[in-house]
C-alpha cells in the first residue's frame, strides 16, 4: 500500500504506539491486513497536488502497490492553486496508479473547523470554501475518468463533527482517523475482492 498526501495523510495528531504517527493510514493497513513492511506513506506536511506529483510521485515510482491513496488538497484550498494545474497533477498521479496495475482511491477534502476558528475575513472563508469545493470537483471527476469510486459527501458526513478534529482545526484526532480509515477500508475491501475474483 502507497500513501501520498499531506500531514493529514502521513497521520499528525494521531500517535503510533510504536513511533511516529499512525493516522487514517496506519490504521487503514491493519484493517485490510496488510503489515507495516507492506506499507509506505510518503506524505509530507504542507504538501500540496503539486507537491505530490514533483517529490513523493519519483519516491514511490517504481513500485507495483496493490493499492494507492492519495489524501491532499487542504493546502491547495488554503494557499489557491491553478485549477488547470491541479487537475494536470491530478491526472499524472492516478495514471501512474493504473499503470502499475493498482487499485486507487482518493480521500475529499473536508470542510475544516479551522475556518470558524481562526480569524479570517468573510471573504477569504468564502474563497476557501469555494477552493474545497473546486477541488473536489477535481477530484471527482479525475476519480470518475479512471473509473475510481470517490465518496459521496453522505458517506463521510461525519468529518461536520468538531468531535473528530483537533484543537487546531485542521487535523484530525485519534477518532477522526478512525473514522477515514473505516470509510476507506469499506471501499478498499470491495474493490480488492473485485480484483481477487
């Protein structure tokens, strides 16, 4: 299994008993079975599509996962990014995935309670959240042109809970990586017995 993304992704706020963070990741590999020699996570904090694509793409390159996830695009929404671009990167990641023979699967960005927490004007809350929406526009689409099934917003209607998230707003806590996890292992499941048939 192959990780790209952001802190979210690499599990901030979220800590392994035996080192280092856990996260929706880790705790996806143990509810699919798959070891931690199995696993790689290449994400890194502050990473954005275009991150993805220049530096943790070339890491994991020549690998043949099973299975990809990507989890990004909250610091695309917070600092802008060129849709066209975004979308670009978006397209080289998942056409890697299905080049190497992987099923992919990839996370929405949420609506954080960052932006009811910190003081930002109405305007740029606006722009984020139309930046949010943007890019999981992106996502679903680049999902359903290489047939990848994307979760509805009714699927992980839980991430409105401020329960899940940390004091800062912008990552999860223990419970809302639980919570991924589980929604992504229901899909990861499914499509990993599709492929074993």
């Amino acid at each position: 299994m192959v990780v790209l993304g952001d802190s979210v992704a690499e599990g901030q706020n979220d800590p392994d008993p035996a080192g280092g963070w856990l996260g929706w990741a880790g705790r996806l590999a143990h509810e699919l079975g798959v070891s931690r020699e199995e696993t790689l996570n290449v994400s890194d904090p502050g990473a954005t599509i275009e991150d993805v694509a220049r530096t943790q793409l070339p890491a994991v390159r020549e690998l043949r996962p099973a299975l990809v996830v990507l989890g990004c695009g909250m610091n695309d929404a917070l600092r802008g990014f060129e849709r066209a671009a975004a979308a670009a990167r978006l397209d080289e990641v998942f056409a890697w995935a299905r080049s190497r023979g992987a099923i992919s699967l990839a996370i929405p960005v949420p609506r954080p309670p960052l932006l009811d927490l910190a003081p930002m004007s109405q305007f740029r809350k606006k722009r984020t959240v139309q930046r949010i929406h943007d890019f999981n526009e992106e996502l679903a689409r680049v999902t359903r042109e290489f047939g990848i099934p994307f979760p509805a917003r009714a699927t992980v209607e839980k991430v409105a809970d401020p329960g899940i998230w940390s004091a800062d707003g912008i990552h999860l806590n223990p419970r809302g990586h639980a919570y991924v996890a589980e929604v992504i292992a229901n899909f990861a499941r499914s499509l990993l017995r599709e492929r074993a048939m």
